[in-house]
C-alpha cells in the first residue's frame, strides 16, 4: 500500500482517509504475532477514522503509525485543524484501562494526555487521546542535563503522586478493576506460571536459584501491611513528554504494589549500566523524608528481572541478562 494511497470518499460526508506511511514491524521472531496485527489492523484504524463522528465534516484525515514502540500501534490522526493519537496495544489484555489510570492520575495532580474516549477496535481495547506536540523527555535531553536539571527528582515526585490512590487487588485490569484479590493469586495465575515455567525449563536462574523463592516470601508478607495501587509498569523517559510539567503517558497498567514500579526502575538502572545518581534522585523525590522498604525494593527487582527473563532469552538478548544475574550474584539482596 503506497503512502499516498487513498480511500474512496462518498457522498455521505466521510473523509478521505490518507495513509502516511504503514507501521514499523519488528525484527524479532518472538514479536511475528505483533507484526501480523500490526498488518491486520491497517484497515480497522481506516474504517475507524471514516466512520467516526469526530471528523465526519473532514474532506481530509489523515493517519500516520509512529515507529517508535513494540507495545502498541500508535496512530496519529491529523486534520487541518486538530491531531489526535488513537493507541491500540500489542494484545487484548495487555493494556487494558490505560484511559482509566491516565484518569486516576490527573485527578491525582499528574499531567497527562487528555482522553477523548476509550472503546473497542476488532475486540482490542483502544485510547483515543489528544496529540501533545513535544519530544520525549529522552530526545529533548540528554542523560547528563536531567541529572543537572534534576529531572528525575520530578520524575519521583510524580510517580508518588500517581501512586496516592490505593486498591486492593493485583494484576491487570478486567472490568475496571484488578484481576485478582490477593498477591498470591497474582503470582499463581497464568501469565505469572508461563513465566516462572520458562525460567525453570531454560535454566535462567543458574547461580540464583533460591533468591526467587526468598523474593516470593518478602512480596507475600509485604501484602498484608500494604494495599496495593494503579502501578505504571514502564516508567522511563521515553514514555514522558518533555513538557512543563512533564506529561505521563504509555501506560502499561497494573495493579500492584508501589514497588512494583520501583522495583522495574532499579531493575532497568542495573541492566543498562546507568548511573545510581539518577536512581537516588528519583528516590529522593519519591519518598522525601519517608523511608524505602529496601528489602522488598531488592524483591520486587528480582521479580522484574524473572519476568523478563523470557522475552529477553527469546529475543537474543542473553547478555543483558548475564549482567543482571551477575549483579544479584555479586549483591546480598536481602
């Protein structure tokens, strides 16, 4: 389908829709799945637009697929006068009520996209939010200027403030609301099982086998003396706008623990070798003058890398993995 290409436009006031250019496919074998609906869901988006009230009095929409991700099929949505991102993710489950969190967040002080409206696209949960024109926090920055800036300081405070709302219950979102009641569930239900059933099967934890187990018992007695909240489940600067304040978005949401989040972020600081200054100072932010629970911050971190372990195997990604399980065999964790 060549970029230029356009749909036929009746006479019954539907736009003609303008496909930009076709989704970014990735390069692994493990995401064959997500390619293929990427691919499928060209004419669902299309359909979506020509059919939607919102632009009903267009001549003109067009659609663009970002080509940045592998979570999700982004489509920025633009008419002469107004753009829109419609986000759809890579599964049914995946992303549920990120229009709810994103909701949650707002209400908490945070800034975020403002939705338009949330719904269903072929039986995939969709988000139909505004465009913000500003670069990723990543791109407008250099590593060096949000530790100069103390971005990451801001970057905390927010990630407390989205965290002030609490539930009870763990794991994705169904019907609005958590998957499952108690953490023992959570860690016993089927997406958890698939991937402890992969560690065991490839060996992934040789040299830490017992530090699961340990980690396991931590997050379980955590449970009782702490509810658990609307967890963002991939909170980098690539998902922030550079924005004044900075705008949250990208949301994988799940219901957890509050060091569910901090837990992934110390885990992606270990495995990409960053600098623990950026580490303190979102810690500052977040906790101020309270104290870190490090013990079950270390449980939460060696959970996140447990969950990893199998797309980062499947995808070849085996020395990140090295480097992660080196570091809990060189640091007493517990």
């Amino acid at each position: 389908m060549h970029s230029n290409e356009k749909l036929s436009h009746s006479e019954s006031s539907k736009p003609n829709v303008i496909l930009r250019n076709e989704p970014k496919l990735s390069e692994h074998e493990i995401d064959d799945d997500l390619n293929k609906m990427r691919i499928e869901f060209i004419p669902y988006i299309q359909d979506f637009v020509a059919e939607h009230e919102l632009f009903k009095n267009e001549a003109e929409v067009g659609i663009e697929f970002a080509q940045d991700g592998i979570s999700s099929v982004i489509t920025i949505i633009d008419t002469p006068a107004n753009k829109l991102v419609l986000k759809i993710p890579r599964s049914k489950t995946f992303a549920v009520g990120e229009g709810q969190f994103l909701k949650v967040w707002a209400k908490a002080g945070v800034t975020v996209p403002e939705i338009i409206e949330t719904g269903e696209i072929n039986e995939y949960p969709y988000t139909l939010m505004k465009f913000i024109d500003a670069p990723t926090l990543d791109k407008k920055c250099s590593r060096e200027e949000l530790l100069t800036n103390e971005k990451f300081t801001e970057m905390g405070k927010y990630l407390r403030l989205m965290h002030s709302e609490k539930v009870t219950g763990y794991g994705r979102v169904v019907d609005e609301k958590p998957e499952f009641e108690t953490v023992e569930e959570w860690l016993e239900g089927a997406d958890m099982k698939k991937r402890f059933d992969y560690i065991y099967e490839h060996n992934l934890l040789e040299g830490v086998e017992g530090e699961l187990t340990k980690a396991l018992d931590v997050i379980k007695q955590n449970s009782k003396k702490e509810k658990s909240t609307y967890c963002h489940d991939d909170f980098v600067p690539p998902n922030m706008f550079a924005t004044d304040p900075i705008t949250i978005f990208d949301a994988n949401p799940r219901f957890n623990s509050i060091y569910y989040d901090l837990g992934k972020i110390k885990f992606f600081d270990i495995a990409f070798n960053n600098s623990r200054e950026s580490l303190d100072q979102l810690f500052k932010g977040y906790f101020n003058e309270a104290s870190c629970d490090n013990q079950v911050l270390n449980a939460y971190t060696f959970l996140t890398f447990c969950m990893k372990c199998p797309y980062w195997h499947k995808s070849g990604r085996e020395k990140e993995l090295e480097g992660v399980k080196n570091y809990f065999i060189q640091n007493q964790i517990y």
